[in-house]
C-alpha cells in the first residue's frame, strides 16, 4: 500500500473541512461509487460520479451549524484506507449539539478515490476492507 493513498485521503478530508468541494473532487475518480450505511433514513444509498459526490456531500454538513471532522484514526488495509472519525455539529434550527463516530472505506483507481463507502461503525469497515477488527 502506498502511502500516496492516505495521504490522498488527508487531502480529501483537509479540502472537505475548508469545504472546497472543487478541491474534493479534483482528489476523485470521475466515476466514483459513494456507497452510504443502509442505517441511515431518507438517504440514497448510493451515488455515483462528481454529482454524486456532491449529492452526498449536500446530506452532512447542510444539515449542521458548527461542522467539525475530526479524524480520530487511519489504517492502511492492503490497497484500501479506512478512516475513522468523531463528526460533530449543532442541529440548524434546534441548536442541539450532535456527535458521532463513522468510518469510511477508500479504494483506488489511478491515484484517485474511486469507492468512497461509510458505515456506522469501525468494525464494519475493517471487515469490508478484509480485516478482522
């Protein structure tokens, strides 16, 4: 695994907290697979190519006053990365402070993310990625 790909990842994170989407994508595979956890309502459960990149971006950080993503650990897993993060913020219109914990799945596909996928827990993106947590 190189580290090109987590650092390409950091990037990805850096660029989404500053919400430069533009500079998102530019860091994605033109046809990218968004893959969301089936745990959550009223979202589609995937989404495809830089559209689909910002149709998911537009679920998270619209919904919140306060928007924080804090990566809390980075694993490199054969020629995947998983990220696990504590994602905060404070409900628009009820002020209500939110925090959880998600983890994302990264592959690769000539040094872009091409499958960005999320779950609810670590221990179901270790697994994906073929790694016993």
């Amino acid at each position: 695994m190189s580290q090109a790909n987590v650092e390409l990842v950091q990037a990805a994170f850096r660029a989404f907290e500053r919400r430069d989407f533009e500079g998102v994508l530019r860091l994605c595979d033109a046809d990218i697979e968004i893959i969301q956890p089936p745990e959550l309502p009223d979202v589609a459960r995937r989404q495809r190519g830089h559209a689909g990149v910002l149709e998911a971006f537009a679920i998270w950080p619209e919904q919140w006053d306060n928007y924080e993503v804090e990566i809390l650990r980075i694993a490199e897993i054969g020629a995947q990365v998983v990220v696990t993060t504590l994602q905060s913020g404070l409900g628009k219109g009820s002020g209500a402070r939110v925090e959880a914990r998600f983890s994302f799945l990264f592959a690769f596909r000539a040094g872009k993310i091409a499958e960005w996928r999320m779950f609810m827990q670590e221990a179901d993106a270790l697994e994906a990625a073929g790694q016993r947590p």
